[in-house]
C-alpha cells in the first residue's frame, strides 16, 4: 500500500513515500489528537513550537490556520499552544503539504494526553539508567 506525496520540497509529483511514515505531532506514536469537530477558534503556538505544522512537525510553507474545537478552547485551555500546552504566543498552521493531502480536514489537532506521554519517557529513560542531568561522571548516570 503506496501513499503519494504531491509536493515536498524538492520532491516530484507521485513520488511515493515510506509506508509507515509517521505524522503525529512531535513524532510520538502515543499521542493521541482530540478530533472533534472545528469550532471557529484559531489554534495557537509557544514559542518552542512556533512556525511547526501541528501535524507533520515541518516549518516550511504555512498556508492555512489551525481550528480548534470548542471544547479544547474553554476555560484555562484558551491561547494555549495545541501541541505541549504552554502559552501561546503565534496563531498555528497547517503547512501546504498536509493542506493538499487533506490533513486539515480531519477535526481538531489539539494534543489531550501529553502529560501521559511526559510521564511514560519519564520512567522509559530510568529503565535504561539516563538521568539526562549531565552530571559530569562521564555519562550513563552510572557515577565511579
């Protein structure tokens, strides 16, 4: 089962692109996407995401703005950034790529479950004994 792309960057037209490529924001499997139904609410950025598309994660051609339901833009959710939850700083974006395919169709892209997804490489990185502190022991968090 083939996807075509139909424009990126220096791609041609009907290139096909690898099966199984991921497009969930932030490259993260687990995240889940509200998808309701837009409301007429512009999705916002921080400014550690500002400029991404909120679904393919790439920073070239924004061409349409990101709508987000009215559930996900009510009360302390409201100019919050659609990806990680920071404040908003930028409205958000779809890039031209996923505005061809027809990405931005398919309802709110508003992240709900990324406090689960911090709190899994959490406890991922201590399995496998990172401490990602530096520390100055050589790394590994295994000391001398």
């Amino acid at each position: 089962k083939l996807q075509f792309l139909y424009l990126i960057g220096r791609r041609r037209v009907g290139v096909p692109a690898p099966v199984g490529r991921n497009t969930m924001a932030r490259h993260h499997q687990d995240l889940i996407m509200c998808r309701k139904q837009d409301g007429i609410a512009i999705g916002r950025l921080c400014e550690r995401c500002d400029g991404k598309c909120v679904i393919c994660d790439s920073y070239v051609h924004p061409s349409v703005y990101v709508r987000v339901c009215e559930e996900c833009n009510y009360g302390s959710n409201r100019e919050r950034c659609v990806i990680c939850g920071q404040p908003g700083v930028s409205d958000a974006y779809y890039c031209q790529e996923c505005v061809l395919l027809e990405k931005d169709r398919d309802g709110c892209p508003r992240v709900i479950n990324i406090g689960a997804a911090r709190t899994d490489l959490y406890y991922e990185k201590k399995k496998y004994g990172f401490t990602g502190g530096g520390g100055g022991d050589g790394g590994g968090g295994m000391g001398a």
